[in-house]
C-alpha cells in the first residue's frame, strides 16, 4: 500500500467527514492499525472538525444543567443493567460474601428471639381464644338451658292438649256410639233455664253426665246425680261444674233408670238427696 | 477553556466511569456548549436542541464504561455520540432534504448566531466564515451535521456524484489551512 497516497487521495478527509461506504470504513480501520502515519493524518484531520466544532459551541440554556444532572441522578439505578457482563458478575460475588458472614454468628440468637417472639405470640393469641370460646359457651349453656324450659313447657302444653284431644275423641265416640242414650234433663219449676244432658248405654251401663247449664254451687256444695230406679233414688256419684262441665264427667254405672235427677248436696255427696234441691231432672225416653 | 480544566482527561474518565456526580458536573460545564452547539446546528430548533443535550448526556453517563481511551479521546467519543445522537432526532421527525438545504444554506442563520450567542471562539467562526466559501461551508455542514450522504449531496448541490468527494476534501483542506493560520 502506497500510504502517502492513499492519504492523500481524500479518503482521510472524506472518512472523517462520515462520508465514506462501509467498505471503505473497515479498509480505513486497517490502514489505520497498520500505518502510523495513517492514523496522525486521521486524527489531526479529526481534531480540526472538532475545531470547528468548537467554534459553534453555544451555551445551553442555564436551567438545562440542574434538570439534565438530575435525570442522571434519577438514571443511576437503571444504568446498572447497562454495565458490561463482566461487572455484575463480580458484584454477584461479593455481595454473597459480605452477606453470609455476618448471618452465621447470629444465627443461633435470632432464633431464639424469633422463637420466643413467635411463643409469646401464640400464648396471647392462646388467651384471647380462651376467653372468646368461654364467653361463648356461657351464652350456648344459657342458650340451652331457655331452650330446654321452652321444650318442657311445650312438652307439658302437649301433654295438656293431647289429654284435651283424647277427652274429645271419647266425647265423640259416645255421641257415635248408636247404643247410648241421651237424656236430656231441664230445669225444675224453681230453677227454670238450668240444662243437663245424661248419656248412658243401658247395656255396659257406662254413664257419663254433662252439665251445661248449672249455677256455680257454694265452696262447700256440690251437685250429685241421681238414677231414678222403680221410684227409687240411687246415688250416681258427684261432678264438678265450672271448667270440667264443659266436658262429659264420667259417673257412677248406673243401671235400669227410668229417670235421672241432679240435686245440689254438701261435699262429697249424701246417701239420700235432698229433693228441695233439685236443680235438673229428665225421663229415660221409651 | 484549556486553562480552566482541574482534571486530565485521565482524571475524568476515571471519575466519569465511577459515575461520580461531581465529574458529571465538571463534564457539562466544560462541555455542554459544544455539544449543545452541535445539536443546535443539526436540529435548529432550541427546545428540541435541549432534549437532544439531555439524551446526549444520557448516553454519555450510561454508556461510558464503554469508552475505551485507546480508541480515542474522550472529546471525540463525546462529539460522535452527540452528532449521531442529533442527527437520529433529526431523522426521526422526518426531515426533508429540503429543509436540510434551507437551514444550511441560510449564511444569515450563523451571522445571527454569532449576534445573539457569546460563542467560545467567536472570532475564529468569524475568520471561517469569512475565509470558506459558502459552497465549501454547505458540503462540510450538509455531511456533518445533517448526516447527508454523497448522493443526497450531489442532488442538493446539483453536481455530479463523482464530484462530490473531491470538493469534500478541497473544504476540508480549506479549513485546515484556516485553523492553521489561527
């Protein structure tokens, strides 16, 4: 190569200049490790395009430097990725390094402390699951224990009801039954408007007496029925007026009656009535 | 601006490549009008112009571990990053060649210049301006900073294709022989 003509034929001018191929690039770049004098034409051609570069240099507006200074402060953490290889990867070294010693020393005391730590924790929340779960089980034995009244009360309210079911269901197996007969007995001339109903199965002689309409007798009386046999009073038993005369009263067997009276007698009943008293009275039809 | 270094290019490379702030300071007031001033040239707007500075230094501070001293100087390093840096800006606003010859071939753009903006060597733009021949000026600034190629080159000034590297080097030797005499 014919390097003083090679510098001379324009294409250090024109290499500096940036306007030379890709070709004649790579061709400089050789010339240029390969001939010194090559590479002092190239540079002194360099430094006067950079005099002349020099010699259009402005200043920059003033608030530029604070504001460009400052995006390069806010460009250092994301210029690390830009570093070449070979850095991170000695920073990737050391950093384990630094790191790990400190880490073995302490080890043994910081899970003690964390253990601890961790301990009491769990004991605190311990406590307050205790007393939650206390308080709850107070409010569910409480809660059990209304519960439970509540389930006696229905038990007995049941027990009423169903004893008030079983009355009626007899009440109506009587009134079905074709053998019974019913006497209804009315009020004598003295006590007009009294009303009782007999119902009596001459058969089983099964007798049962319901008083719907009788004065409430005093404390110590009560009305006592009577079965009428061949002109003969026979004592059928007492009943109670009040809330039971709502319903049949089962008395005495009463057998062969021609006729049934009910007369008001002292407590318990008398061997004999007292006819004076004779509230009610009814003849066995037929 | 020789006297008013503190550090060898030595000094600064270090300090720039430890991405210290305070030699990212130094760097811009030393050399922020230069290549503010090629930005300026290359995309003659000044807000744009300011942007480009911004990138500039941008790829300056990421990229300096990349510099390698042996290559080059730090000056030329920079100089490059800034005119590539200008003219990809100026590429990607989609200029036309048009506007290239306008803002290039208008001789008043840099008397204003030389008006309105205290320049660092005034007078040496002065003398260049009055020693180099318009045409000599524009294929220089047509190639530099509007990064034309020889065929752009040869179709703004209407001369032939083979011409073109010719009068490039009769510029450039014309420059030379004015620098010399400074």
């Amino acid at each position: 190569m014919d390097v003083q003509r090679y510098i001379s034929s324009g294409i250090i001018e024109n290499h500096v200049i940036g306007l030379v191929s890709e070709a004649e690039n790579r061709e400089m770049e050789v010339a240029i490790q390969q001939h010194p004098e090559v590479k002092a034409a190239v540079d002194a051609a360099q430094q006067d395009l950079e005099k002349y570069v020099m010699m259009m240099a402005q200043k920059p507006p003033v608030h530029l430097k604070k504001q460009i200074l400052e995006r390069l402060k806010q460009d250092a953490g994301a210029a690390e990725p830009a570093i070449p290889v070979t850095q991170p990867v000695a920073i990737d070294e050391e950093i384990p390094v630094i790191d790990y010693t400190p880490r073995t020393p302490i080890s043994p005391l910081k899970i003690w402390q964390y253990g601890a730590a961790a301990a009491f924790t769990l004991l605190v929340a311990s406590a307050v699951m205790n007393i939650a779960y206390y308080t709850k089980y107070n409010d569910s034995q409480s809660q059990y224990a209304s519960l439970q009244s509540s389930q006696d009360s229905f038990a007995a309210e049941k027990d009423t009801l169903s004893a008030q079911l079983h009355r009626a269901q007899e009440e109506l197996t009587l009134m079905k039954d074709p053998a019974f007969k019913w006497i209804k007995m009315l009020g004598t001339p003295r006590h007009q408007g009294n009303v009782a109903t007999i119902c009596w199965d001459p058969q089983s002689k099964a007798t049962f007496i319901l008083a719907q309409k009788l004065p409430e007798p005093p404390p110590d009386m009560q009305y006592q029925l009577w079965a009428i046999v061949n002109g003969k009073c026979i004592d059928a038993g007492v009943f109670s007026t009040g809330e039971q005369a709502t319903s049949m009263q089962k008395v005495k067997d009463v057998v062969n009656a021609q006729a049934f009276a009910v007369t008001l007698e002292k407590k318990g009943g008398s061997p004999t009535p007292t006819l004076d008293q004779m509230f009610v009275a009814g003849k066995v039809a037929g | 601006m020789g006297a008013a270094l503190t550090y060898t290019e030595a000094e600064l490379v270090t300090g720039l490549k430890a991405r210290n702030e305070k030699f990212f300071g130094y760097l811009y007031d030393h050399y922020s009008p230069a290549l503010y001033g090629i930005a300026l040239k290359v995309v003659v707007d000044e807000t744009l112009a300011g942007d480009v500075l911004q990138e500039i230094f941008l790829k300056i501070w990421r990229g300096i571990d990349r510099y390698d001293t042996d290559k080059g100087r730090l000056f030329t390093w920079m100089v490059n990053i800034a005119r590539n840096t200008a003219i990809d800006t100026l590429r990607s606003k989609g200029h036309k060649l048009g506007q290239k010859v306008q803002e290039i071939g208008n001789n008043s753009l840099i008397v204003d210049q030389l008006a309105v903006y205290p320049s660092v060597d005034h007078l040496g733009l002065a003398k260049v301006v009055e020693q180099l021949n318009k045409e000599q000026r524009v294929i220089i600034d047509l190639a530099y900073y509007k990064g034309c190629t020889q065929d752009e080159i040869s179709k703004i000034l209407d001369i032939p294709l083979g011409t073109v590297k010719t009068r490039m080097r009769n510029a450039i030797i014309q420059l030379r022989n004015i620098l010399k005499q400074m």
